[in-house]
C-alpha cells in the first residue's frame, strides 16, 4: 500500500494523457469533503462541504477547504458535481463561488434546491445543471455518468468520470438497505456494469470501514420511535440533522399516528424540510406541521418539536434547551429524542448536552441507550460486497479518518485489488493515473480555513492558539509610562487581570521587580519601545508561573513621553 510522506514535495506537471486525483478535505476528518480531478489541464470538483469546529477551536463557526492551490486556476475548472446535501459536501460552494460565481453545479434535485436556497443568503445566482441516475453528461473533457446510491439523505448520487486516462468512481456517501423507505436502492447493477467497463480509480466511503456486517435498515427506527411516542406523557422533542429527510418522515409518521402535531424549530430545519416538502421527498399530512407559535395552545401531549443540535453544537437549539438559553424551556417529564450519528470528536459536547437536558427533568433518548438512528454508511461487510462488484484496478479510500481509511484499504487488499494499488492519502495529496497505476507525485497545501462571523481565512492557527490560553489561563495587562530619551519610569505600571485566578492586590509583589528591569534596561540605554515591552512581558510572565504556575497571556504596554 503507498501512503502519504511527510516530506513530500510539490508534484510535477502532469504528465502528458495522465489523470490527477487531489483530495482538498475530507481525508484524515469526518467532513469538509472536496476532490479535485484533472485532466488535459481542466478541472472537475467533486463536492465541496465543511468541517464543524471542535472544542480546540473558539469563536470557530466553520472549516472550509483550502482552495489555494485552485486560485490560479479558477478558470480551468467545468464544474462541481455534488453527490448529496449534506453540509460535509455542499456548505463550502458559497465560499468557493465567491472566488468564481459563474462555476457550475452539476447534482440533482434535491440536492441542487438545498445548495440554492444557501445561495440566495449570499446573493449569488448559480449556473446549474440538474441530474439523476442514469444520466451521462459531457463536462469539459470529464464524460461523467450518475449512479444511484442509498444514503441517509434522498437523491444521493455516485460519479464514474471517463476521460482518456481512464474511468474514475467516486462512491460520494452511501451504505446498501435493501429495504429504503423511498424504495431508491444502491444501483450495483450499474456498478457490476461499470466494473465490467473497467474502474480504473474508485474512490470510496470509508466511514463505517470498521464496523463488521451490514447497516440495518432505516426502517428499523420506526418500532422504537413508535414505543417511544407510545410511552411519552408530554412533549416530545426530536434532534436531528436539518437534512436527514428520511429519519424526519419517520417522526412525522409516529407523530401523526400518535395524534401529536409537529414544529420545526430553526432556520435550516424549517427551510430544509419546507424544501423536502415542496419537491415531494416528505410526505406531511394535512394539518400536522404547524408553526412553532401556536404550540403554547396545545396540551403537552399532542406537541413534537423537531430542532438541530444533535452534535451538541453550542448554537443550535437543542443546547440552547439545555442551557436554559432558548425560550422553548425543558420541563419534568419532556422526552427528547437524539436522532442522529455522533461524529467522532463530538462526544463531550454530546453528553454535556445530554446531561443539560436530564437536569431539568427531560428523558433522553439517544443511540447509547436505544435504536434511534442508523448509519448512513456502508459498513465492512457492504464494502466487501461493493468491492467484488466493482473489481477496481486501483482503490483509494475516502471520506473518514485515519483508522477508516487504512481499515477501508485493507479490505480492498482482502478482495484482491493489488496492495500496491491500494493508495491511502490524506489532504493535500495528489495521485496521479497514468498507464493504469494509482501513485502518489507529490503535495500541495489543504491546510484549515476558519470562517469567523463574516470573516474567512483571517483566524491563524497562532489566533486560535490565543484564543485558547485566555480561555483557559486568562489575561493581564501592565501599563507603563517611560520618558522617550532615558527610558525611565514616570508612571505606573499598572497592571490589571482578567481570568487569571490571580489578585489585582498580589501585582503589588512584581511591581518592584517590573521597575528594578526598566531601570538597568534604561541605565543600558534601551529606549526602543518593543525591546521595553517584551522586557516587561518576560519579567512579569516569570513571576507569575513562578508564584501560580500558570501562563496567562500577558498584554504589555509601554507609553513613551
């Protein structure tokens, strides 16, 4: 198997009839999926999604690909085909179209109204280019052909892109239930064909690469949401995605069977699903959605409310609940209903959610203690499957992290693809097929991109690193006055904290100290006010992570008169 070197180099130009693949997220993380594929100097994208922000970075709204190495060659590129809409593979398009707002998408229905209605909160009119399963469409020099595939979002679709270097699949999102509540199976009859055609390069879902057997059934949910509403008393509020439109028809099912009536509660849940339901993808009976205004007129128990925050997103509804912060107020014997997967690295976020809500009296139903959700990805049993199916000359996993994709390579190796054509890469990486073998050429830069409120790409890794320490550590700041020709004190310091845990009166015991540094710096004939200001930074730093062993950030200022 090849993998990824730290010291790869920037890749050469491609050679000559050669297929580039370049993964720009989704690799090494579960979201911000964005693929790149070249070919006669022209480019074809692959979804372009986000990645939501973990603990370890504040003040974070989302992560985004990296689309530097693409700036250059903005006008190479024909399109952008989403597979689905989900955030993890459209919410980066707004930022890539303000780069170029005349890029094409290329998805279908569903898929294309969700990216639209995101659009127009950013004021661009997109060119798109609706299609479904079965279709093949000339995009530049990429014949792409659209396969049907079963996700937990309807109207998913995989790609196989034809070019004179060969055939590129990419799976997008999928898993097999043979029993899918829209009767809209993984079409593998396509991919037998395709594998008969030849798949030169498949790109595969590796997400549940690790877990054995098959996904059950989405309709499996639908005996333990009936339980669950049969024994709720009073209301009933459900988390989920604002996109899974599968898991929120089986809601609207139990809730109609229960004689319970349904609001949605949050921007993108109540556009998504107005969406859905315009398009036919959600089937609402007359009367059951109501607005979320007109709940206080009815009793608890005819009340579902359907919000976001099953990820534990601080802003979303659901947290908002448990922080007492929303005006939808959790009481004794409210049932909520946790709806959803729980992406790695949400844990703690998910279970302080959980442990919010059980406070105030609210009984929480979650995939740890009953079978309210099933994955939306194929597990090891479905990719072996998959594989011998497909037979892909090469194979290279996508779409998880680093323990799903070798897990996804080595059951690619146990199906027979040669372990030498079985390439693990990570963000950033190019491969390249040339003469029919995948190889990795070389690096360029897929690094983080945060978006801040209206700000995009300002926030640093060396911002965030402040924005950690004064969480945790707090700051102090000393003002200090010098006369600009000796450099000696005329007033101050004055120092003052926030955070820090430490007494304002305790500054009395450096202020010495702070005065005997400035003092010889200023008999050394040191006037410049950087050299006095990280003099005063480091003077007053070493006393305080020598008396409080801690290391808050400290904001010197020196005034010169």
């Amino acid at each position: 198997m090849s993998h990824p070197h730290p010291e790869l180099g920037s890749p050469p130009k491609l050679a000559e009839g050669g297929l580039r693949v370049t993964p720009l997220g989704g690799l090494g993380e579960i979201g911000r999926n964005m693929t790149v594929v070249e070919y006669g100097g022209r480019l074809l994208i692959v979804d372009c999604g986000v990645l939501f922000p973990e603990e370890e970075q504040p003040g974070v709204d989302l992560i985004l690909p990296d689309f530097s190495s693409l700036r250059d060659r903005l006008d190479d590129i024909d399109g952008i085909v989403l597979t689905h809409g989900h955030e993890d593979h459209i919410g980066g398009v707004p930022f890539l179209l303000r780069e170029k707002a005349d890029i094409p998408l290329i998805g279908s229905k569903l898929t294309l109204a969700l990216i639209e209605a995101k659009l127009q909160e950013h004021r661009i009119r997109p060119y798109t280019l609706e299609v479904e399963e079965g279709h093949r469409e000339r995009i530049g020099p990429f014949d792409c052909e659209f396969v049907s595939v079963n996700h937990s979002i309807p109207d998913a679709l995989a790609v196989a892109i034809r070019t004179p270097a060969g055939m590129v699949v990419h799976t997008g999102d999928f898993k097999m239930d043979q029993l899918p509540l829209d009767g809209r199976l993984t079409d593998l009859r396509a991919f037998a064909r395709l594998g008969e055609e030849g798949i030169d390069l498949l790109l595969s879902d590796s997400t549940n690469a690790e877990v054995p057997g098959f996904v059950p059934p989405e309709r499996d949910i639908s005996g333990v949401l009936r339980q669950v509403f049969g024994g709720a008393q009073k209301r009933i509020i459900v988390a989920s995605f604002a996109s899974h439109v599968h898991r929120i028809q089986q809601i609207l099912d139990a809730a109609h069977e229960f004689g319970r009536r349904v609001a949605f509660v949050g921007r993108s849940m109540v556009r998504n699903m107005g969406i859905a339901r315009d398009l036919g993808y959600l089937d609402v009976p007359a009367g059951l959605v109501v607005d979320v205004k007109t709940l206080d007129d009815l009793p608890d128990d005819e009340v579902v409310l359907v919000c976001t925050g099953s990820q534990g997103e601080p802003m979303a509804a659901l947290s908002r609940m448990a922080n007492r912060d929303h005006q939808i107020r959790i009481v004794q014997g409210d049932t909520v209903i946790l709806a959803s997967s729980l992406i790695p690295g949400n844990e703690n976020a998910v279970y302080r959610v959980i442990n919010g809500l059980t406070r105030w009296g609210a009984n929480v139903v979650h995939k740890g203690n009953a079978k309210v959700h099933v994955s939306g990805h194929a597990s090891a049993g479905e990719l072996l499957y998959f594989y011998n199916i497909c037979q892909p000359k090469n194979l290279m996993p996508v779409h998880g992290e680093w323990r799903h994709l070798r897990a996804n390579a080595e059951l690619g190796a146990a199906t027979g693809v040669p372990r030498e054509r079985v390439v693990i890469a990570e963000d950033g990486v190019v491969v390249d097929l040339i003469d029919g073998k995948a190889t990795i050429a070389g690096k360029v830069h897929a690094g983080y991109v945060y978006v801040d409120g209206l700000s995009v790409g300002d926030v640093t890794e060396s911002s965030l690193k402040d924005r950690r320490i004064l969480g945790d550590e707090g700051i102090i700041s000393v003002f200090v006055v010098v006369d600009s020709s000796t450099g000696k004190i005329v007033g101050g310091p004055h120092i003052q904290s926030r955070g820090s845990g430490i007494d304002d009166a305790d500054f009395g015991q450096v202020v010495p100290k702070i005065e005997e540094a400035l003092s010889k710096s200023a008999q050394d004939g040191i006037v410049e006010m950087h050299q006095l200001q990280q003099l005063v930074r480091r003077t007053l730093g070493k006393w305080v992570s020598d008396t409080y062993r801690r290391r808050p950030m400290i904001l010197p200022v020196v005034v010169e008169v």
